[in-house]
C-alpha cells in the first residue's frame, strides 16, 4: 500500500535569484540522472539536466524497530534548465553511468554555479545571469530502487532525571 497520494501536486518555478538556487537545490538533493541526461546547447546558450528526484516534501517516516525510522516517498521526472550559459565544463572524477545530485553552490558573484555529485561528477557553468526554470514532468511513480531510506532518530538508552 502506498503512504501517500500519487495524484499530487508537481513543482514549477522560475529561477532568479539565489534563493530560488537554493530551493531548486533542496528538490534536488540524492536526484538521480545518467551521464546522457546533461545537456549544453552552445547556439541557444542553455543548459539542460533532466533528472529522477526524491520527493521529500511528500516524505513520510516510519519507525521500523525502536529508534530506526524508514522514510518513503514516491520519485518524479524533473528538468532544471539555465538560460545565457556562457560556458559549461563537466568533470568527471569516476566513469559511471548514473550519479546523484549532491547540491549547487553559487560562487564568483552569482557568475558560476557548481552542480556536485557526492562522488563522480562536478558540472561549472558561467553565466550571464540568474534566469532559468525547474519544473517537475509527469506524475509522481513508486521506484523499487533507493525507494526506501532508512535512518537513526535521536536515542538515549537511559532515562536522565531531573535535579
């Protein structure tokens, strides 16, 4: 049985500002995406990653036994788009097919942004300025694979009392 609706809401946004980079960054955090789904359009100036992302703003936990929790959500298709992209360079550390997505950081006075991986994979792109899109496709699916993460809560084995 599925915790949650799968007929949900999708996200759509416009990027403009840094905080709309660090939101974007937040949907995208633990993202799926294979080596082929980065894409640098030199004529249109636009860069485009098509990923798988966690949902985690529909997340629901559930203790497995005692202080271990399973957290479930269900997976959606998403496109993160930048437009006036002067230069893309993408380095790859590990030759591997699929990475994760760890974050962007923005540096240089907001004229570069660095897509990370916790492993493989660091994507600069220079920019003119802050202009670009992210918007979730389709309708959200059960993924068998990572569906599930698991984690600690906060355990102390011993009542403190109070003095």
């Amino acid at each position: 049985m599925v915790p949650y609706p799968l007929a949900m809401e999708v996200v759509s946004m416009k990027i403009q500002n840094t905080d709309d980079i660090k939101k974007v960054s937040a949907y995208l955090h633990d993202a799926i995406f294979s080596k082929n789904a980065i894409r640098y359009y030199a004529d249109k100036k636009e860069f485009v990653l098509e990923t798988t992302r966690f949902m985690w703003e529909k997340c629901v936990s559930r203790r497995v036994f005692l202080f271990i929790h399973r957290w479930e959500a269900p997976w959606i298709n998403c496109t993160l788009k930048f437009k006036e992209v002067l230069e893309c360079q993408i380095i790859k550390h590990d030759d591997l097919d699929f990475f994760e997505f760890g974050g962007i950081e923005i540096k240089e006075n907001n004229a570069l942004l660095e897509m990370f991986t916790p492993y493989g994979l660091t994507i600069k792109i220079r920019i003119n300025e802050i202009d670009g899109e992210f918007e979730d496709i389709g309708l959200p699916f059960e993924k068998k694979m990572r569906s599930r993460i698991y984690g600690f809560r906060k355990f102390s084995p011993f009542k403190r009392s109070k003095e």
